[in-house]
C-alpha cells in the first residue's frame, strides 16, 4: 500500500508513476475523502478539548458545592453525541481511504524502463549459448509420457484440465530439486528454512497484496474463510506482520518449499500441453526483510541467488528486467529468469525476482527501528523464486535429452537421485 501522505503532498507524482504502469487514476476521491477525514478529526479534537475544559470546571464547582445549570449538561450531552458521530464518520472514512488505497498498485522504481507491456521488457543479458543436437528433440510431455514419468491423463482425471501427476523417476526428479534447492541456498546463500502453512486468513492474504485485486485468481474455503497460497511469499510476508524488528535483527532471509495454488487462466490455446502454466505446483521461495538503504542492493543479490541455481544446473537463460506495464501489483523492481527449453525452442519464465518496497510492510504493519532513540520505520520486502519447480523440470528434460531418449542427470542433482546418472525406458 502506497503512503496517503505522499498522495497528498505529491498527488502529480503518483498520477504520473501509476500512468506508466497503464493505470489512470486522479486520486480525487481519495484526496477529497482524505481532506473531509482531517476537518473532521480537527473538530472533534477541538470538541473533545472543550469537553474536557467544562467536565473539568464541572467537577471542580460540584466539588465547591455549587448548583449545576441544566441547561449546561444538556448543552454537554449534545457535544457527546456530536462527537460519537463524529467519530463514527472518521472510521467510516478511514475504512473507505484504505480500501481505495489497497487497490492501488505499488509506484515503480525510477531505474524501471516504461513500457506498455512483456513486448517492451528489455533483456539485460544472457548466460550460455543455446545448445545445438544433431537429432530430432521432443517436447517434454512426449519425454514424460514415453519414460512414464509425467501422467497428463491422469492428473486431469483427478482434478481436470491443468493439473498433472509425476511417478516414478518423475516424481523423484522433482523431490530431488525441491531438497537441493533448499540446501543450496541455507548452505550457500545464508537463508533460513522455514516451514509455512498452505492456508492462510484473509488479512494475511491482504498483507501480501492478493487482495482484494486478485481474488478471482485464488482457491477460498468459505466455512473456515480461508485461502490457499499462491506462492511462500504470502505467509512467509505474513510471519513479522505488527512486528517492530531492531535494526540488529536485519537482514532476515528466508527461503521456503510449498505446493503452489492458483486458479489464473492462460490465454486461450495458449500453454495448453503438458505443465508449462498449471493450477498447482512446487516451488521454492526466497524473501528478505530489509534496511530501507540496502533493498536495491539486496534485489541484485536476490537475482544472483536464483541465477546460481541456473549456472548449477548447468541451464542456458537470460535476464530479463520487467516494464512498468508488467511489474505485478506489489513490485516496485523486478527481474525475470528465463531458461531456454530446447524440446518447445522457447524461454521459460523460472523466477521473478521483486523489490517491493514498504508495500507490503505497510499492509502488514512490519516496522523496525533504525536506533533505539528513532521512530519506527516500515521495512522494505523482496521475494524472488528460488525456482518454480515445473519449468525447472521442463527444463532438465528437454535440455539433458539424449539421442538415445535417455535423459541425463544434472551432476548437481545426482547426490539426490541415489547417483542416478540418466532416465530411461532401460
């Protein structure tokens, strides 16, 4: 959620950062509702003040023996009233304010290329060449359903279109990853693990910034009104909320495994084969609770983390720096990974690297304080995928595919797989 204070004291700014991102938004009715909510705090203020001036000369005749004029307390009762209304207005502003500023997405950082949309996101480098074969590559949901690894039919059997089932080698592979992964980056990158739950209330949702936009996109249990993850992000955004952290408790890293749950729709035709864009699946996410001073310096680490795990399992990809017009809702910076899939001869999008400001911070309520003689401040949060588990998976087959239709294991991966060295009908 982005500052009211800055909307009124630089209302131009916002407009003009909100219309790079394609949004047209005057903030009238913000800054006329937020203009009605202060007369009304400074009258009742001045009510209450008064108020208290004449309880208290009240009190003091009343405890000299003096005669009270009825007229007086009624005048007072009066008063009451009008402030009891007064404040019911004020929380009826409050809660209007705030819906309307929890619909406004993040401004973007001013180092973020405008663009309109993925059309216009530059691509800032590229790490490896693509590889050549010398024969005929398949896709991956033909290598899944030749080595029995991926069962399309029955995954869409189970729970429809856009769900799959892994067996077998399949199944392990992705065990494999998800367990690797999260070694690498506690042993190598200092994150700490931590477990989530996949459901979560609805103000954790909000704190994340889910909602209320993106409540179509997400799976809801009514009865106990709760919601199934998205992505980590969203209860590890969740662990600190009304927390007020010391500055010696930052930086806090923290990486996490979870199923993912998302009702999104492709375009139509569009990733409808095998378990590019799919309703559930496993990633593992990375996220940083940071110094305000030190979040884009802690977004270009955050980006060489999921790299590493790229570089490590020996994947060609590039960086790609997201536009004003496709950063997400939260996101103030964001970089995506793509690795190239040779079988579909396409990038595929691994991990979105974000810094998200204080965005998230003020939905959560997540401050710190910079010494212990210093107001609390909101802290800045960045998430990244540490990586999305299926394309990964596309990833491997596609690219470690052998002419013989064995699929070799990354070397990285191999302590995982008991030293399996390759996946094949043999």
């Amino acid at each position: 959620m982005i500052s009211i204070d800055l909307i009124r004291t630089n209302p131009q700014l916002v407009i003009d950062a909100l219309a790079n991102r394609g949004e047209s938004n005057s903030l009238e009715d913000i800054l006329s509702l937020d203009e009605s909510r202060r007369k009304n705090i400074i009258e009742n203020d001045e009510l209450k003040r008064h108020r208290n001036e004449v309880s208290k000369s009240i009190g003091e005749r009343r405890a000299n023996g003096q005669d009270i004029d009825p007229s007086e307390m009624e005048v007072m009762k009066t008063v009451g009233e009008k402030i009891s209304s007064l404040d019911n207005d004020i929380k009826e502003l409050e809660t209007t304010i705030n819906d309307l500023l929890s619909r406004i997405p993040n401004l973007p950082d001013t180092q973020v290329p405008i663009g309109k949309d993925e059309n216009d996101n530059p691509i800032t480098r590229q790490h490896g060449e693509i590889p050549q074969y010398s024969f005929d590559l398949e896709p991956h949901w033909d290598i899944g359903e030749r080595l029995d690894i991926i069962d399309l039919p029955r995954g869409a059997k189970l729970s429809g279109s856009r769900f799959y089932s892994l067996k077998g080698l399949g199944s392990k592979l992705e065990r494999a990853l998800i367990a690797w992964m999260l070694d690498y980056h506690t042993d190598k990158h200092g994150y700490t693990e931590v477990s989530v739950p996949y459901m979560v209330r609805q103000d954790i949702i909000f704190g994340s910034g889910n909602l209320p936009k993106f409540g179509d996109n997400l799976y809801h249990d009514d009865e106990d009104d709760l919601w199934l993850i998205p992505t980590a992000e969203v209860p590890i955004t969740g662990l600190h909320k009304d927390e007020i952290l010391e500055m010696s408790e930052l930086p806090k890293y923290y990486v996490a495994h979870t199923p993912c749950f998302r009702r999104e729709q492709a375009a139509a035709g569009r990733d409808t084969r095998g378990i590019k864009r799919v309703h559930q699946f496993h990633k593992v996410e990375m996220y940083k609770i940071v110094d305000p001073e030190t979040s884009n310096q802690e977004l270009d680490s955050l980006l060489n983390d999921a790299e590493d795990i790229c570089k490590e399992l020996g994947l060609t990809y590039r960086i790609v720096q997201l536009c004003t017009g496709d950063i997400s809702f939260v996101s103030a910076k964001s970089f995506d990974i793509e690795v190239w899939a040779a079988g579909c001869e396409e990038w595929l999008e691994v991990s979105t690297c974000s810094n998200c400001t204080d965005f998230q911070a003020r939905r959560t309520s997540l401050r710190y304080k910079p010494d212990a003689k210093a107001r609390p401040q909101f802290v800045h949060t960045l998430n990244g995928s540490g990586l999305a588990i299926p394309r990964i998976l596309i990833a491997i087959l596609e690219n470690y595919q052998q002419e013989d239709g064995s699929i070799t294991i990354p070397d990285a991966l191999k302590p995982y797989m008991n030293n399996l060295n390759k996946i094949s009908n043999n």
